[in-house]
C-alpha cells in the first residue's frame, strides 16, 4: 500500500505553509515543501528566494525549481510513499504552471512537461488550492519580501488566475479553499474538502 499525497498550493500569504503542516499533524504524515525539501533544495531555495539573486532568465529559474524537484521527489517524497506514509507538501509541480508558466510568461503546458519528467510523472492524490484576495494577501506579508513576493501585483494576479485555471481544467484533482477567512475556519474547510475526496483525516 501506498501511502495519500496531498499537495497544497496558492499565492503569496495564502497560508499553505500553516495548513500544510497542520494536516500533516493530525495524519502524523512527512511534511516537506518546494523548493527547499532536501539539503540540496535548501540551497537552491536560497538562491531562488533571495532578493539578492536579482533578475534571472525564465527558464533558468524554471530549470532550477525542475531540478530541486526531481532530487526532492526521488530522495524525500516517493521513498515515503512507496514505504506506506502519507506526505503532506508546501507547493508541488503547479506552483512552477502558476509562477514560471503563468506568472513568468512561459508556456505553461512546456513548465508542466518539465516538471513532470522531473517527478517521473509523480501526481498528489490531492491539490488543496488555498485561493486568497490580494488585499489579505498584501496584509499577511508584514515583512522584508523575497524575489517572487516582491514581483508585483500583476505578476500576482497571473499566478493566482494561473492555480484557478488549473483547478478549473483538472476538478478530479483539485480543491478550492477561500483562505481569506480566520485560521481556524480556514482548517475547517481544508479537513471538509479532504474528508470528501480521501475520507477523514
């Protein structure tokens, strides 16, 4: 047996990270996230987030996020799946659609092909798309911003019109939570749209 992989995505101040790890909690499941899920990940997150970084071509930044996934998956993910545990991950393959495709302005079918061969064709059993409004956004995000949340507001708007459309082509596999609500209703919505498509958590 296989153990449930459940991604959440979304934009800047969405909460994924907090949701995320309050799922894993209750499953007791691996938390990991993207970029950043390996030692070697970590190093590239570094290098992709900080502001110092300064501009980057498209596709270098997405060659790099391909490549802390395909060590990510190979090294963290699959081996706990294939050993029965569950996974819970803060962002997966369709944060690089939203923010390399959508937001960047690359063809986002191609940033999906790239990170599906990065993965080996590895898909979640869930996306939780954790959908907020600019405004809250801007609100949650009351420090120093890294180079992608300090892109602009319409690179924002692609990136969060980019995760709705994927949700909207993909519905088998997608959820969408309005995550402009309180913490804890946020929670509660998260544990309803779980429960319906893998049962109780």
């Amino acid at each position: 047996m296989t153990g449930r992989f459940v991604v959440f995505e979304g934009g800047e101040g969405s909460g994924k990270s907090t949701q995320a790890a309050r799922l894993a909690e209750r499953w007791e499941a691996l938390l990991t996230r993207e970029p950043g899920g390996t030692e070697l990940g970590a190093k590239l997150r570094g290098l992709l987030l900080d502001p110092a970084t300064g501009s980057m071509d498209r596709r270098a930044e997405a060659l790099l996020m391909a490549a802390d996934r395909a060590h990510h998956v190979a090294t963290v993910i699959r081996p706990a799946l294939e050993a029965g545990r569950d996974v819970v991950c803060d962002r997966y393959l369709f944060s690089s659609v939203a923010y390399q495709g959508y937001g960047r302005g690359l063809h986002p079918d191609e940033v999906r092909q790239l990170s599906e061969w990065a993965t080996g064709g590895l898909l979640p059993d869930l996306v939780v798309l954790l959908d907020v409004s600019a405004e809250v956004a801007a609100a949650r995000l009351d420090r120093e911003l890294d180079r992608f949340e300090s892109a602009g507001d319409a690179f924002h708007e692609r990136v969060r019109a980019g995760f709705r459309t994927m949700a909207d082509l993909e519905r088998e596999r997608w959820e969408i939570v309005d995550a402009d609500a309180s913490l804890d209703e946020v929670s509660a919505a998260v544990d309803a749209a779980v429960a319906r498509r893998l049962g109780p958590t």
